[in-house]
C-alpha cells in the first residue's frame, strides 16, 4: 500500500510538471490598430461631417431668428446627410469604437429630431438645447477618428 503511495506520488509530480511546463506564458497580442485601406475611407467620407460642425453657428443663428423653416432644412439637409455620412464611417472604426460611434449616431438622430420638432412647435429653447447636444454629439465622434484622418483632411 505505501508503494502504491509513493509511485502515486511520482506520477501527479509529473503530471503538475508537465502541465506547468505546457502553460507558459501566453502570447502577447498587439492591440488592433487601423489598417491604410481603414483610414482611407474615413477620409473619404470625414469632410462632410467637419464641414457641418464648421456650419454649427449657423444653425444656431437660425434658431435664434425663428427661421423655421430654414431650421427645418439645415436639419433634413446637411445635418441629416453627416449623419449618414456617420453611419458609413463606423464599420471602418476599430471594434471597441463602433459600439461607441453608433450610439453617438443614434443619440444625434434623437437630438436632431427634438430640434425639428421644437421648430415646428416654434419653441426655440428647446431647439437651442437640442441644437448643442447635437453638436456635442457631433464633437464626441469625431474625438473617436483616428489622428491620421483628421489631420490629413484638417
């Protein structure tokens, strides 16, 4: 009986030794970066969105007018055209960023839609709040982009 102890012994010493010899270190993946053919369409699409943020001033001055109507159309015109430019750069982002750049999308689809209605309604501080969220979103997207997009096109 105690041989058997001991050759039992020997045996889960070289298993231990084996199965920690087999678990080495694991390999080191590098983190995801963006690939050239990536950054070349998100640079394709990019103007369109910063020439909206640039026109951010715009709009407001729309709002502050009551111009309703011209409110209406910078919403359905170019706004509404960054957002899908938008929705066609984020499968060209990295995977942790397109959860985060479709929610951003879908965040400014629900501001702009709250500005269209406080322009219909004629309510124009709902419309100026609503306006800076959107814009707000507009800014947190574009903070996602890769460097080297924004500046070649900057």
């Amino acid at each position: 009986m105690a041989r058997q102890r001991s050759i039992f012994s020997i045996i889960l010493v070289l298993l231990a030794t084996f199965l920690i010899s087999c678990g080495g270190p694991g390999v080191a993946v590098a983190p995801p970066t963006y690939t050239t053919d990536q950054i070349a369409q998100i640079q394709e699409y990019l103007p369109e969105v910063q020439t909206v943020r640039a026109r951010a001033e715009e709009l407001q001055n729309l709002i502050e007018k009551n111009e309703w109507i011209k409110v209406g159309n910078f919403i359905h015109g170019p706004m509404a055209e960054a957002r899908l430019t938008m929705t066609y750069i984020t499968p060209h982002l990295l995977p942790k960023d397109q959860t985060a750049a479709r929610q951003i999308t879908k965040d400014l689809l629900n501001h702009l839609v709250k500005v269209d209605q406080a322009a219909t309604n004629g309510n124009s501080l709902v419309a100026l709040s609503n306006y800076k969220a959107a814009f707000t979103d507009v800014d947190k997207f574009l903070q996602l982009l890769p460097e080297g997009s924004k500046q070649a096109d900057s």
